[in-house]
C-alpha cells in the first residue's frame, strides 16, 4: 500500500529534529570557549544547526496551510492545539522539577512558581519555539484564508517585506557600529505582522505549489555547501573586529540554505529507498515527543559524560530519546500526555 505520508516533509521533520538535539548538546560546550580545537568543532556544528528552527517552521506551514481542516476553528481547539499544548504543559511540569533544585536540593516553592509561570516564560529553554508554533496555530485559519486567496505576485510581495523587515535590516543593525545600525533598525511598534517565523510558515506553504521553480541538484548542493562555509567561518570572527560585521552574512544566508535544503529533499520525493523510507516514517511521528523530552535528557546524560563529550551526549540522547518516546506512545492514555 501507498503511504499516505509525504516522505519529505517527515525526512525535513527528523533531519531538522536531529539538528536541534546535536545544538543543545553542544550549548555547554560552546558556552566555555577556549578556543581549542573541540570547541571549534562545537562552533562548526552549532553554526550548522541554525537552520533546524526555520525548516521546522516550514514543514508546519507546508502542512497546516495545504489542509482543508485549518479554516476550522473548531478543528483546531480539538484537534491539533489539544496534541501540542498538552504534551507542552505535562513536559514544562515534569521539567519543572530540576530546575527546580538549589544547590540539590528540592524547593517546593520555586516549583510552582516555575509552574505558574508556564504560559509566561518556558520552564526550558528549548521550549520557546512551542510559544512561536501555538501563536501560528492560533492565527493559521486567517493565514490559510489569505493565501488561498493571493496570487503569486501578492505572496511574493509579502515574502519580500518580510525578508527586508525580519531578515536583512535586524541583521544590519545587529552586526554593525551603531552610528550605522541604528538607522536600520525599525521601531518596534513598526512591526505589526511580520515575523521572521511567520516568513518561514508561509514560505514553506509557497515552496509546495511552485512547481515552475527551476532546480539543478548539483547547483543547490554547491551553494548549500559554499554557504554553509561562509556562515562557520564569521562565527570565528571575535565580536569586538572590526570584521564583526561580517556576521550579517550569516544571518542572510540562513533562509537561503533552509529554502534550498527545502527543495533538495523535495526534489528526491519517490525517490527515497524503500528501508530509509520505513525508517523516516518510524521515527517521524517520535520527532515531537523527541523534541519536548530531549532537554531533560541532556541534563540528566551531562551529569555522567563530560561537555567536552558532546558527541556521545548528542548520541545516547539521541538514542535514549527515541526509545523512551516509542515505548510511551504504545501505552494508551499516556501517549496522548507525553507524545
């Protein structure tokens, strides 16, 4: 039987999933720079990781806008923000508790300060992202309205005011003196709809339908690569040189390799072997439990394995993420709170 699955929006699902588990096991790493040869390392891989966030966005604009179901309000409160949200607060309480700790030990005060704060600030910092998707979720019925009904010129349009308002202004005031960056930088009551990840939403949605977009495989890769170089080398440029500013380059390139990574696995759609097929469609429907537990993990990993380890930390969390979240989904009743 055919699947029903569209194999490469899951192979961008995991492939951004295992991105985002490698970054966060090299944060402790990155954060005490030395400049040595493993903390290099770590800057290469978190540099690369950097596109995860924006593929995420994307496969959830790709799906949620292409869906017949998303102008249903009622749709939305019953279906899918119930299966983000719930497994969001019982993970942010189970989380809740080491943070919790003071030098080891439990406070029962701190734990529900933690708690009652959940809808304000994430337990885990990981978990910001979640606040970002259940803001689209909520405004997807009217997003899915506008674009059924723009044309391509109009969505372009809007891709373009987001590219200079999200994308290439905060990058120029960010990364410049500020006699230079101040004038780019828009006030920001300025920015009434526009969202660096609402760009990403509704790119991914357009990515879909354009079918005329010429593609050369060879090409893409050359200039995946060739970007990719660029943005891990000015990650090596100290904040205070005066070539600091060179980090812009970083910043535009990164929705350029996640729209080109976007359509080298798409290109590749009935092409992917049978058992790396099987295996995509295995782990696809973990990727969001993976997600929400992996922080957790990591910690409880780090407190046996060294930082300077990150790739056995990236592995066993990997690993023992996976297996965790595939054992909880086969217990009725609590795969719908976990996973």
């Amino acid at each position: 039987m055919k699947s029903k699955r569209v194999i490469y929006i899951d192979v961008i699902r995991v492939v951004a999933m295992i991105l985002v588990v490698l970054a966060h096991a090299c944060s402790v790493r990155i954060a005490t720079p030395d400049h040595s040869f493993s903390w290099s390392v770590t800057n290469v891989l978190v540099g690369i990781t950097e596109v995860a966030v924006p593929m995420f966005f994307m496969i959830s604009g790709a799906t949620i806008l292409n869906s017949k179901k998303t102008t249903n309000v009622g749709y939305l409160f019953k279906h899918r923000l119930k299966r983000v949200i719930i497994p969001f607060i019982v993970w942010s309480i189970i989380s809740a508790y080491p943070v919790s700790k003071i030098d080891g030990v439990f406070n029962i005060h701190q734990f529900l300060v933690t708690v009652s704060l959940i809808f304000h600030q994430p337990v885990l910092m990981a978990y910001w992202f979640i606040y970002s998707l259940f803001g689209l979720y909520l405004i997807s019925p009217f997003i899915k309205l506008l674009v059924d009904h723009m044309n391509k010129s109009l969505l372009n349009y809007l891709l373009l005011l987001w590219m200079i308002g999200d994308i290439i202004l905060p990058a120029i005031g960010q990364f410049t003196p500020p006699a230079i960056g101040n004038a780019f930088s828009l006030y920001s009551m300025a920015k009434i709809i526009l969202s660096s990840y609402l760009g990403y939403f509704v790119m991914g949605y357009l990515l879909t339908h354009d079918t005329k977009l010429k593609f050369n495989l060879p090409k893409y890769v050359s200039i995946i690569a060739l970007l990719f170089v660029i943005k891990v080398a000015v990650r090596f440029i100290p904040a205070q040189s005066p070539w600091a500013f060179l980090n812009i380059a970083s910043s535009l390139s990164t929705p350029v390799i996640a729209v080109m990574l976007f359509m080298c696995f798409k290109s590749f759609e009935g092409k992917y072997s049978n058992w790396f097929t099987k295996s995509i469609e295995f782990v696809a429907p973990l990727t969001y439990g993976i997600y929400l537990s992996h922080g957790l993990i990591i910690n409880f990993v780090g407190k046996f394995i060294s930082p300077n380890n990150y790739p056995v930390i990236f592995l066993a969390t990997l690993v023992f993420s996976i297996i965790m979240i595939y054992i909880i989904r086969k217990i009725p009743v609590i795969k719908n709170l976990l996973a």
